[in-house]
C-alpha cells in the first residue's frame, strides 16, 4: 500500500505568479504546481507530483495496449544511422535530428521514433506465419531537436512517447490490427478524461497509407482541424482535399489584355490599382522542389499552406525561392510571375484554378499584369494539388456544408506503414505455401508527455489545474487548516482514507497559512480536498469538489464513506 504523502516532507514549491517565459496554461500551472520544473529550452525535470501524474497515463495506456495483445519491449535511445540510412529518414529528418558519434568516430543517433529498429527486431525474430501476427510497444523517452521548443511540455526537444507497431502477414490483419488501435486508443483517452476528435491525417515521413490523428481541441494546440456541422467528416487541414471542379465556361473571355500597373508587386497592391476583389486575381508562388523551380497557382485571396504542399511533394525537399534564384532567368519577373509565359517550369494549381476560369494575373514583365487569362486556353496546368491555407466556410468535401476550423493539440497517430519498411529491410517469413511472405506493418503512437499539456489545458479553471480522477497525483488532498488540533485529525483522517486504499496528499505544513494551503489545494488540482478546520474539535470536516466547488461537511466516518464509495 501506498504511503501517505505529506507535503511538509514532499518536494514541492508553489510559486504565486506565471514564469516570465510562459505563454501557454499548461506551461504556467504546471512550473506553478511544482509539478514539473525547466532544465533547458525543450528539455523538463518532473517532479514529485509530475512524476506521478505520468505515471498514472503510463499505466491506463499500458493497460489498454495489454488488452489488444501488445507486448511491451524496450529499445534502446541510442541508436546507430545506418538503419535510418537505409529508410531515408537519416536525411529526411533534417535538422530534427540529434546526431552524434562516439569516441571511435562512429555516427548515432538519439530516436525520433522506432519503426526501422522494430522492423529489425521481427526480422530477427520471427521467421515463420505461425510467429504472426504480433503487436510490440514501448513507452519511451524520444527525441527532436525542436528549433523553438515551445508550450512547456507540450512541444519539447525531450519526451515521453508509446508507440506500438503490428506485424502481419495479409492485409487483412493490418486492417484489424489498426482497428484494435483504433478502438484501444479511444479507451485510453475516454479514461484519461480527453475530449478528443478523429481526424484524417497525412502520413508525411512515416510514409504508409491509411492514417488519422486523435486530437484534444484546445486553443494551445499546433495543429489546425476542420469538423462539419452537418456530417461526420473532420481531418486536419493538411489532408482536406478540395475536388477539381467542373470545367468553367471560357467563351465569355476576351483575349489577353495587357495592363500597366506599376508599383504592383503584390495581390493587395494590384486588387486596390484595379478595384477588383483579390479572389479574381491569380497568386503564383515560386518555389524548389530538390532545387527545380516550380510555380504554385491560388486564387489571389487565398494563402499557400507549405505544410500541405509539401506533404504532397514529400519526399521531395521543398524550399522558397530567393533573390538568387531569379538571376540569369529573364522568364521569372519577381512580383510580376503570370503562368502563361513560363519557360521549363512545372506548374502546380490548387482545384479552385480549373480549366475554363479566367484570372488577372502577372504579364512576366516589369510593371504589368494581364487579365482574361484562361487556365487551359492561354496555360496548362500540370498537376492540380489542394494546396490552400483552409479558411473556416470552405465547402466539406463530403456534403458540401461550411467547415468549421479549430486549434487542437496532436495526442495520438495511427499509421497503416503497409511494406514500406518491410521492403526496406526484406523483412519476409515464411508462409503457410511455403514460400517467402513479405510482412506488412502497422505503427501506433501516443504522446504520454503530450497529454499531460493537453489535460491541464482541457481541464484547468482559473484556480488553477483540475485533474480528473485517474490520472491525478491524489485521490484526495487533506488540509489541515490550522494549528495542531487540526494537524492531528488531519493526519488521523489520511491514514484512515489510505487504510481505505485511497491515495491521499495531505498538507501538514507548519508556520503556512490556511489561506496559502487552501490556494496551494486548488492550484495543485487533486479532484476532492478534504478540510480539517473550524470544527475539527467536533470531528467534522469539510468536502469540496474541486471542479464544481460543491461542499459539505461530514463527520470522520462519512467522509470516508463517501470517498470510498466515489472510489
């Protein structure tokens, strides 16, 4: 049985103010809490309280990943390139790597995530159909070298991450291995109190084909999500695919008309010259995709999402042109680029640039622009990419209706890898024919730091942070609101609740006033505090309910009752 904790023995500082560098919640209640505490830009020490908070989502995912088959393996942080090599990553990864040799020269690496090592495992492993399927997880620290951790623990360069990957022989047991995820994962933050979406996701570096996130809306979140009112369509606004519409009726278009515009170089420039609204106008955005210069085409009211764009082009690098890029090419007029005078230039268009529809846009020439020009008849769009910023309003791909657009932390991923790796690696066994079966993958991930941040987001008051049960450092928070009358029946009533097996925080603090323990009680947020103050010469203490603020007074034997009974 759990100890009591007793804060006069505990290691924790309350701190009355929001550290200077904190802009998001999580990141103030948490370093206020004392739950967790700053050793580097990206990099935090959890402390007593933080500690066990993690503990506890460890556990609920644990339990949850045991309950599907998985079994927990784990590999090691420090790993050699060569893998990493072989799948691309070790140059894909960029700058997000941290890269390091050791004293003999040799290059390692410290593990973003594992699906090249897991790979090695089973082909080590497992030679046979009959040693399939298999799930494998682990909980462990990863690494990124974030070039501006931000949020606390939200988004560091240090973290704690589950991710699980299944081995299959047919694509059918990929499918159900992911749908055991899937309903797993939902478990998982149903328990941990997460309000959560399921969304369409873009694999992006894991590479593979089917792929949803499971997202917290929370107004700190990084990521952008789309949902509609009417239908059950969401995703995140990288994979929203807008559809190439009809093709539009051009007869109704003149010729190409020259317009002089001097002092024009930009859409806001050029609809106030012309009195015309931006969305008739035509955007082309350069930019290099492993060096060749390609051109973006949107409507001019609308933004280039390079995320989404470069997802699209993934693995391909794609970077923005610079000053240098347009020396010796006399074709590309910087802020002056029309798409029906470009020379040896690939031409990217977003679905709302369809064939027939007539634009403004640049004359390749230094203070004009053209209007009537026609996609199709004056240009040729090479390939059409949903590559726009998406604004909420924008038509659901699934019934048309306005999406709405939210903020949301990432807590989760689901991947269907197919033989991507298992290709990379040749990892085979052998089938029920008798002969070689390539294995097919599947990969699985939960940010356990991650939902810390996105609990105390979702669930923090103006008090401070307000835990749900399962995950909370205590059941119970004790204070004792006085002097030694109700230090003793504080820590008689702690012991008997701990007898009871609840976990309880008891604050016996001397020379620390009622007023700072009551404030310390909701700012460390343990879903019940159990005051031992005025009446304790009568036995009766007061329960209050940190999240609705609801109190009552009991007596010792009712108070554990009735927290028994919540147990």
């Amino acid at each position: 049985m759990a100890q009591v904790q007793r804060m006069s023995r505990l290691m924790i500082k309350t701190l009355r103010d929001d550290p200077a560098d904190a802009e998001t919640l999580n990141h103030k209640l948490l370093v206020r809490a004392g739950y967790v505490r700053r050793t580097a830009a990206g990099i935090w020490s959890w402390l007593p309280l933080g500690k066990k908070v993690l503990e506890n989502i460890t556990r609920v995912v644990r339990e949850e990943m045991d309950a599907i088959g998985g079994q927990e393996v784990l590999l090691p942080a420090l790993l050699p390139k060569e893998a990493y090599e072989a799948s691309g990553r070790y140059d894909e990864y960029g700058d997000l790597l941290f890269r390091l040799k050791d004293r003999k020269g040799a290059d390692y690496l410290l593990g973003p995530t594992h699906e090249e090592i897991f790979t090695q495992v089973v082909k080590d492993m497992c030679s046979s159909y009959k040693d399939l399927p298999v799930i494998l997880y682990q909980i462990q620290t990863k690494y990124r070298d974030e070039a501006r951790p931000r949020a606390g623990v939200l988004r560091g360069r240090e973290f704690q991450m589950k991710d699980s990957y299944s081995f299959d022989t047919t694509d059918e047991g990929l499918a159900e291995a992911y749908q055991l995820h899937r309903a797993a994962y939902i478990r998982i933050f149903e328990r941990l109190g997460l309000d959560h979406r399921i969304v369409s996701a873009v694999s992006g570096a894991m590479g593979g084909s089917a792929s949803e996130e499971f997202l917290a809306p929370a107004p700190a979140g990084e990521d952008t999500f789309v949902d509609c009112p009417n239908c059950d369509y969401a995703a995140n606004t990288e994979a929203v695919t807008y559809k190439v519409t009809t093709i539009a009726d051009a007869s109704a278009a003149g010729a190409v008309e020259e317009l002089d515009t001097p002092d024009t170089p930009t859409i806001e420039s050029l609809a106030a010259h012309l009195g015309v609204p931006a969305s008739a106008t035509l955007k082309n955005l350069l930019i290099k995709v492993d060096g060749e210069i390609v051109a973006v085409g949107v409507p001019g009211d609308r933004e280039v999402d390079l995320g989404k764009l470069g997802e699209h082009l993934a693995p391909a690098v794609v970077e923005l042109v610079t000053a240098e890029d347009f020396v010796g090419r006399p074709d590309l007029v910087r802020g002056y680029v029309g798409p029906q005078g470009l020379e040896k230039v690939r031409y990217i268009a977003d679905p709302r640039v369809a064939a027939g529809t007539a634009w403004i846009t640049g004359a390749n020439k230094e203070g004009k622009h053209a209007k009537n020009v026609v996609v199709g008849r004056d240009f040729e769009v090479d390939d059409h990419l949903d590559v726009v910023v998406v604004e909420a309003g924008d038509p659901c791909p699934a019934c048309g209706t306005g999406l709405q657009v939210d903020r949301a932390i990432e807590i989760g991923h689901i991947f269907q890898l197919g033989r991507k790796y298992a290709d990379i690696f040749s990892l085979d066994v052998l089938g029920q024919q008798g002969k070689p079966v390539r294995v097919t993958m599947g990969s699985y991930g939960i940010g356990v730091s991650r939902a810390v941040a996105a609990l105390a987001e979702q669930t923090a008051d103006d008090k401070g942070l307000c835990w749900p049960r399962e995950i909370a450092p205590a059941d119970v928070h004790v204070v004792a609101a006085g002097k030694a009358l109700q230090t003793e029946l504080a820590l008689d009533v702690s012991e008997k609740l701990n007898a009871a097996g609840l976990r309880v925080l008891v604050d016996d603090r001397a020379g620390v006033s009622p007023g700072v323990k009551f404030t310390d009680s909701e700012l460390i947020g343990v879903p019940k505090i159990l005051v031992a103050g005025r009446r304790s010469a009568e036995g009766v203490l007061e329960l209050k309910d940190r999240r609705t603020g609801e109190r009552e007074e009991l007596t010792v034997d009712e108070a554990i009752a009735r927290l028994t009974d919540q147990g």
